[in-house]
C-alpha cells in the first residue's frame, strides 16, 4: 500500500470525518449574507479562525478540505498559518483545486467544472509551501425528469475528475473526487438512485482509462434522495438502502472510503441519514470506510449562535462540537 493509499484510509476512518470549509469567497459570503451577517474578506476571516481554532475539533475531524484564501490566513488570533494549526492538533489540510463550474456549451442547462489549466503546477504548489495532504474537485450534475443529466456531461465531468485525480497522486496527495448529483428537482429517489450509479460507474472507467491508482482515491458523494421540491421526504432507512444499493452496483472495493455531501439537507436530517446509512453498512459487512464530509450540515448551528459577533464566538465553538459530536456518532451508526 503507498503512503497516499494510507493517508485515503486514515481521512475517511469513522468515527471521523473531514469538514469541508473550502467555499469560495463568493458562496462563503452568500452564506454569511443569509445568516444576517456581514460579508466581506474580514468575516470570512473570522468565520474561518471561528470554525479552525475550535479546541477538540481532533477528536472528530480527519482532515478539513480548504480553500485556497484559508491556505493563506492566520488562525487562532493570527499566530499560526491554518494549516500548521490543523497539522498541530493531527488534523490533514486539504485543499479544494478546482475554479468552479460554467455552463456547457453543448448543454447550457448542465455544468462543466474549470481548472486543469496550470493544476500541476498549483498542486505542487500547495504541496511544496503549505504541506497539504489531500484535494478536492467537484462536478456538479443535475438531475430534470428523464432528460438531464446527458450523457456528453456525465461523460466529460468524468473526465476531467480522473485527470485532476491524476495529477494530484502525481502531486503526492489523495484526490478526492467529488461527482455532487443535486438535489435540487421533482424527481424520485429511484431516479436518484438510477443517476449517482451511472455516474459513479463512469467515474471509475475515467479513473481506469487515466492509471489513476483506486486505492488511493476518495469518492465524495450525494446520497440517493428524492429531489427536494417532489415534496416527497425519504426515511432515513430509504436513503440508506437506496445509497448503498447505488454504491454496490458502481464502486469497486479498492476504493478505500465514501464520504457524504449534506447537499443542503437540514443538520438533523443529514446526521439521520448518515446513522441509518453507517448501520445498513455494518449489516452488509460493505468493502469501503463511510463517513461524513459536510459543510453546511456542520456550520449552521455555529452560524446562528455566532452571528458574526466576536461575543458570540464561545457559544458558536460550543454549538460547533456538539454538531460534530453528533455527526460523528451518526458515522459509526450510533
Ligand atoms: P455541503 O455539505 O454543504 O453539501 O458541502 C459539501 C461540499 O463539499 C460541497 O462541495
């Protein structure tokens, strides 16, 4: 097993989990304005020093997937760069490489991710000067009725995740490849379901055609739900049964873990979600770690009781951990 393979392993061991807190400027700030609070380089600042700084953290947390502005900051009132912070306390710094997303052309309703241009050079990059240990890159797919997502989007998105996977095992670091089927629609789970196999099954041919090496690969996924406007709510034994029956069909066991997006279920339902998924896994005796990679299924407790006021910090940090303490347990199935 290579080092990198081992590092895959470690990252997506339960009971804990990595906390993605790589949201660009632009989405960090839309979801600061949401909560009321201020935007700006400043808050998003503090949000992250909030967040990073939390002692105990390590007992929950792997790694935190970063953004590249986060690489750069100050943590713990301004005394260390964070991610010597995070290695301090045994926690990996990650870092999220893609530039986001733009329409397709071929299919201006779907999305296409950017930044293979010059992404060995910034991942030697980061490697070289911030000592990160892993990335991330996200493809979005969208699921309308029985049309979208098309193939040419599935199939290209693909693409470009085993290529940036690719580079990155060159680079020294685990990619984890993040394939996000929305949640957003009217359609059923069944459809869900039907779509994340697809897409995991061609994500692992891209990964094959390009020698990426599986077993030092992460997959980042959705859970198989139906969309949030058929006004439909699936048990969380559905959403398990439905998820691990897509992973069965589509990921290989050299696969050493699967992480879970929140994908803008509420807190309690992605920490419910992830106990019935963590327990069905354990009755299937499943070949690959399960556990949780959310952003805003972590924050929004914090978020509310922070307010963006310097007061508040104690009991924002306070509501923090007890989310992690919960999503944590829900990772073992608990
Ligand atoms: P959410 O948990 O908010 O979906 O974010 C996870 C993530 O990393 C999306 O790319």
């Amino acid at each position: 097993m290579t080092d990198i393979s081992e590092t895959a392993r470690t990252l997506t061991t339960p009971p804990k989990g990595v906390f993605a807190a790589d949201e660009s400027p632009k989405s960090a700030d839309k979801r600061l304005a949401s909560y009321g609070i201020k935007t700006g380089i400043e808050m998003r600042y503090k949000e992250r020093d909030m967040f990073l700084s939390t002692p105990g953290i390590e007992a929950y947390l792997s790694g935190v997937i970063l953004h590249e502005e986060t690489l750069n900051q100050t943590c713990a009132l301004e005394t260390v760069p964070c991610p010597t912070l995070l290695l301090s306390s045994g926690i990996l710094p990650g870092i999220k490489v893609d530039q986001g997303t733009e329409p397709m052309s071929e299919s201006p309703k779907e999305l296409i991710t950017k930044g293979l241009l010059g992404l060995s050079k910034r991942l030697h990059d980061y490697k070289a000067t911030h000592n990160t240990a892993f990335t991330k890159w996200r493809a979005v797919i969208t699921i309308e009725g029985n049309v979208l997502p098309s193939a040419t989007a599935i199939v290209e998105n693909a693409k470009r995740l085993a290529m940036y996977a690719r580079c990155a095992q060159e680079a020294g670091m685990v990619p984890i490849v993040e394939p996000e089927v929305l949640y957003t629609g009217t359609h059923s789970i069944f459809r869900s379901k039907e779509v994340i196999t697809e897409v995991l099954q061609t994500v692992m041919r891209a990964l094959d055609e390009h020698g990426v090496d599986k077993t030092a690969t992460i997959v980042k996924s959705s859970m198989t739900m139906s969309g949030k406007d058929s006004r439909r709510v699936d048990t969380p034994e559905e959403v398990a049964a439905h998820t691990l029956e897509a992973f069965l069909h589509a990921v290989p066991q050299d696969i050493p873990g699967i992480i879970f997006l929140s994908g803008g279920q509420d807190d309690d339902q992605a920490t419910d979600n992830l106990r019935a998924i963590a327990k069905l896994a354990k009755e299937k005796n499943v070949p690959w770690n399960l556990t949780f990679s959310y952003s805003r299924a972590l924050q929004d407790d914090a978020l509310k009781a922070w307010g963006g006021k310097d007061e508040n910090v104690p009991a924002a940090r306070e509501a923090f951990l007890a989310r992690l303490t919960k999503v944590s347990a829900a990772a073992v199935g608990t």
